[in-house]
C-alpha cells in the first residue's frame, strides 16, 4: 500500500521547529523531504537540546526522522544554480528564512515559478510577508508575547507566562502542512503551483480566537486563570487528598450529574450556579465549595466515582508518568528507533492513524549534508565525476 505522499518531493530550506516540524509531517506519510542546510553547522537546532553519544543532540534527532541530508552553499553560483535545478523536479519548496532573505539571494518564489510553474512554495515567518513587522526577526517566545497569547497564560494574578512547548512554532509548522496540502489538491486540478504565507503570528490569532471574540464584544481583556477556563464552568484543576485533579464538567447535563456524584447534589439547585452563566458570574464561590469537597477524599477516589459517572476528568501527570502511561503504552505511541550514531532512541510517533495509507518512521534524522551525493545522482541524474566538479566549485561549500 502506497503511502498518501508517496511521489511527493519536497526541498526543506526551513531551519529551528516551524519548518521542520512541518516537513516531518509531511515526511511521516511518504514524502521525500530533502533537508538542505548551509555547509559548516547546518540547522541552527543541530546544537539545541541534549548531546547524545555520537554527537547528534536529542532535539535534531526527534525532529528529523524520515529526512534526506544534503548540504548546498546557496551563495554560491554552482549551489544556487543546483538549487534550482532541484526545484525543477520538485514538488514543494519549505523556508522558513527571514522576509525576503531568500529574494536577495534570487531563489524567492516568482524565480521558482519560472523554472517550475507547478512548484509549490511555502514560506513559514515571525509576522508573515508584508506589514510594518515583516523584517522582524521572531522566534516563539517573542510570537507567544506579540500575539497575546502570554498575556492569557499562567496562574491569577501573576505575570503571563510562556507556553511549556513553543506553540507559535509547532501551529505554524501544522498550518504550514496543512497549506501545502490544500495547495496539492488545488495542484491536481489545475496543474499550478502557488505560494503559500505562514505567520506564527496569525497562528497564535486561531488559537486565541474565541477569546478574542469575546474582547471584541465585551470590551474585557482576558487575564491569566491558571487551570481555569473562563467560558465554562467547573473547568480547572482541584487539590485532592493526593494529587491534583482536572475536571472538566463540558454541559448542564453533565453539571447535574456531577452535583451528586461528589456529595453535593444541593449545588444542582442553587439559583446562583443553575447555568453555565450563573456559575461565572459567582465563580469563586463555587470554586471554594467544590475544592472543600475534593479535599474529602484521594485522587484515586474520586476518579474512580467520576469515571464511572462519565465525567472528564485527568491526573495532572509528568513526562515520566506519560512515557510510562498505560493508554500511551498501549496505543504504542512512542516508538525506539535505530540510529547509526546514537543508537536505540525513544521518539514520539506519527499522531494521525490512517486505517489504509498510515504514516510511518522509517529511517532516523540524517548527518549533516550525508545524502548530498545520493540527491544529486537520483534527481539529477548528475554522475559522479559531475558531483566532484560541483565539490570542487564550491558548491557544498568551501
């Protein structure tokens, strides 16, 4: 069984989480995801994270898998014209560079086109492709402040914080993905390619949408409510004689179910938490009653009472509790993988389950440029003395 984008090539310029993390997406299902990265470091995040045995870091590695290595010297006239050449046999083209770095080297999308009408070609930035912050430099944290996203974020009364993964990065690598396969399917029927524009800016607005919707109807800036959640109610974490609890009571329907399961059923009935507005609009006496009755009895307790009830509710658990989860052991969610230089590791696998066409790890991260020659042979049909020619002309660097 074919892959879903199997046949699909891609040529990743992008560097750091944004990009890459949308290229592993894509590669996870049968892309062939060309990495290119500049001779002598490479991708920035090959020095961020842990340094495992043989000299790759944690970080890369995780990110990587299923990836082609190769190493282009982009200033170079023998490696911007070999880019190029790629470009006319491939699919998609991912950056992630600054607004506009890629038009003053001349390998924007208008000079992609020309050489390849059918060329997709996404670019993933700090605030997108035009307005007053388009030279800005970003990277998540600054997109998490920019964008209001810390400002919502953290315990009541405090100062934001930033979110504990970089979520401007990774929901603009997901839309980046997602562009790219609106912009296959349009391809299918007309044949053109089209470029995409990606703002971790504007990302951060989806998410942050229906609370700004309610700014734009109530003049009310929201603040930061810890575990809390200010649409629906109870809706947070509690203390229990063990460990925390988070509940999530979603409906009326629920609420009254609920009510009685913790020994409370008079709260059902009480004028000033009937509904989901009322509850709001007396929150912190409701928060009070309900964490007297948690303190009642143990996490393990009270799970057991509102499962059974069908009521949401979770352990607040570490990353060593989630490895060791019994759902996540199950569902075989995180997967070992051979690699040559660090050995057996332990990486997340692919999130989505297609019953027909799945997605796959099937080779780890790449050493830097450790594909250049195989690329060049496959998609260029270049011979080995061709490649040596480019080597010698600097196109892989000096």
């Amino acid at each position: 069984m074919q892959s879903p984008l199997d046949g699909v090539k891609v040529l990743d310029l992008s560097h750091a989480l944004a990009g890459p993390f949308c290229s592993t997406m894509l590669a996870d299902y049968g892309a062939q995801v060309i990495k290119i990265e500049p001779p002598g470091l490479g991708d920035i995040a090959r020095a961020w994270g842990t340094p495992l045995a043989g000299g790759d870091t944690d970080y890369f590695v995780s990110l990587h898998r299923n990836k082609q290595g190769m190493v282009l010297d982009l200033k170079n006239p023998e490696g911007k014209e070999t880019f190029l050449r790629l470009v006319e046999r491939a699919d998609v083209v991912l950056e992630n560079y600054r607004a506009g770095a890629l038009t003053r080297l001349g390998l924007d999308y208008e000079t992609a086109r020309r050489r390849n009408p059918g060329i997709i070609y996404c670019s993933i930035s700090g605030f997108g492709q035009d307005g007053p912050y388009r030279d800005r430099p970003a990277l998540d944290l600054i997109l998490q402040a920019e964008s209001g996203m810390i400002s919502v974020t953290g315990e009541a009364g405090g100062h934001g914080a930033r979110a504990g993964v970089s979520i401007a990065d990774l929901t603009a690598g997901m839309n980046a993905a997602f562009g790219i396969m609106l912009a296959l399917r349009a391809k299918e029927k007309s044949g053109i390619g089209q470029a995409i524009d990606v703002s971790m800016m504007e990302g951060q607005l989806a998410l942050l949408g229906t609370m700004i919707g309610n700014y734009c109807a109530t003049g009310e800036i929201p603040k930061p409510m810890g575990t809390a959640y200010k649409a629906l109610l109870p809706y947070q974490t509690f203390q229990t004689k063990t460990r925390d609890l988070a509940l999530a009571v979603g409906s009326e329907k629920l609420w009254k179910i609920f009510c009685p399961v913790i020994g409370c059923p008079e709260l059902a009935d009480d004028p000033r938490f009937r509904s989901n507005g009322e509850r709001n609009r007396n929150r912190e006496a409701l928060i009070e009653k309900l964490q007297q009755a948690f303190l009642t009895r143990s996490y393990e307790e009270w799970e057991a009472l509102l499962t059974k009830s069908g009521i949401p509710v979770g352990a607040i658990n570490n990353l060593a509790q989630v490895v060791e989860h019994p759902q996540v052991k199950a569902r075989g969610s995180l997967v070992e993988i051979e690699h040559p230089r660090a050995g057996k590791v332990r990486v997340v696998g692919v999130p989505v389950r297609l019953s027909a066409t799945p997605g796959s790890i099937r080779a780890p991260s790449p050493a830097l440029g450790e594909h250049t020659a195989a690329v060049l042979r496959e998609l260029l049909g270049l011979e080995n003395r061709e490649i040596d020619a480019l080597q010698a002309a600097g196109a892989f660097g000096a």
